[in-house]
C-alpha cells in the first residue's frame, strides 16, 4: 500500500503537554505533544464508547480517555489490560530545522479504519 506523507503544522500549534486535532478523510486525529517534546498521533476515538481522547489526561505516553477511564498507550495503541482492544497510530515525522509536523498516512487508511471503528 502507498504511504502518503501529510504537512498537518507546526510544532508550536500544538501546546507542550497538550494536543490538537485534524481531520483525514473521515477520521480525526489527535497529535499529542508529550512532556519529552515527542509528538504521537492516534486515531481521536476511545473503541470503548468512542471518548474523544485529545480530551483526556496524559500520564507519560498513556492517555485516559475521558469518559470511563480506559488507559491506551499512545505509541503503540493499544488499551491496558484489564480493558481490551486498540486503536489506529500514525508515524509522526518533525522537521526540527523548520519546525513542521508530517504524518505518514497508507492511502485509503484513514477511510477504512473509519468503516472498522463505526
Ligand atoms: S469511551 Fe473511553 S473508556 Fe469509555
């Protein structure tokens, strides 16, 4: 499948220890900036009861989603046990000279994760 490399922004749009959005096809994707300066974008969308997660707190690299407190490790997307399943992540790719952000995207990625995730 071809990758699609995707300018989203700057570093700086997104507050440090914070996150912002942006949509794809159908899905949104939440870019976290984390506590260490790494970025990590994941899928916007808890597979509990789809919490938006750019709302929830971040531990480290584990966000909680906001709505019932499930746990999902942001570089590799999967929920912690004792819950179960996971969620779509997105290379992250920083031009540190010139401060953008890129994702690397499949064609047609975002579209079927959408389907899977409805
Ligand atoms: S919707 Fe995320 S834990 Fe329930």
């Amino acid at each position: 499948m071809e990758t699609v490399k995707m300018l989203v922004g700057s570093v700086e749009e997104i507050d440090p220890k914070g996150s912002r959005t942006i949509q794809v096809e159908e899905m949104e994707i939440a870019l976290f900036r984390l506590s260490d300066g790494e970025i990590l974008a994941v899928e916007n969308k808890c597979p509990h009861k789809g919490g938006v997660l750019s709302e929830g707190m971040v531990c480290g690299r584990m966000v909680h989603c906001p709505l019932h407190d499930w746990r999902i490790d942001l570089q590799t997307g999967a929920v912690q046990e004792p819950d179960t399943g996971c969620i779509a992540t997105f290379p992250v790719e920083v031009d540190a000279e010139l401060g953008l952000v890129y994702l690397q995207l499949q064609r047609g990625q975002a579209a079927t994760n959408a389907k899977a995730g409805a």
